[in-house]
C-alpha cells in the first residue's frame, strides 16, 4: 500500500529507521529507509534492534483502522492515552515524523475491498 502512495514515501524522505510496529503479541521489525518501507519481518528476530515501538491490543487496531474510527481510537496517541498502545524507546524519530507514522499506519482503513 505504501508503494501507491507516493506523497508518503516522500513526507519520509528524512527518515532512516528500524522500528518495531504493530500488534502487542505479534509485532513486526520494519527497516524503513528514506520513507521506504525496505524489510517487514514479524518478531521476535534473535539480536534484531529497533529504536522505539509502537505496539497496540488487536481490538485497538481493529477499532483504528475502521473508515471512520470513534472518537478515542482515532488516533495514535489517543490510543496510548487509553492504555490500549504502548510507545517506547528512543521517541525522537517518531514524534519527528509523527504525521508520517500516522498516515503510514492509518493506510489499511483505505484498502481495496473495504467498505467505507
């Protein structure tokens, strides 16, 4: 999905970072390289580091990636301020990049084949 959406990749153009992303039991290490997402790869990796992650409950993701989510699951920090996510680790990429991270892991809610 992110290769369909070009103004992302360039929104990260400034970003080079391998992060740890997705459900609390079974996350995934993501290598993203100048924007591009490079290697996904579902974890645990044995000595694989990650500067910070995010990891949320299952129901939080299936609640955030409705087309329109309810008020409180709409938002990755609302997320975290519920308890339902957790962020951690080195924050500096990730709240410099914010708005990129948000729409990077908003892009589900626009897959085909979902009803709006």
């Amino acid at each position: 999905m992110l290769g369909r959406t070009p103004d992302l990749v360039v929104r990260g153009r400034m970003l080079t970072c391998d992060c740890l992303l997705g459900p609390a039991d079974h996350p995934f290490h993501v290598s993203i390289r100048e924007g591009a997402i490079v290697d996904m790869t579902a974890a645990p990796v044995l000595m694989r580091s990650w500067r910070f992650a995010f990891r949320a409950s299952s129901a939080a993701w299936a609640e955030y990636w409705q087309p329109m989510p309810r008020p409180g699951w709409h938002d990755l920090l609302a997320l975290t301020k519920r308890k339902e996510a957790s962020l951690e680790g080195d924050l500096h990429p990730f709240m410099t990049h914010l708005q990129y991270f948000k729409d990077l892991l908003a892009l589900p809610r626009f897959a085909p084949g979902r009803a709006a």
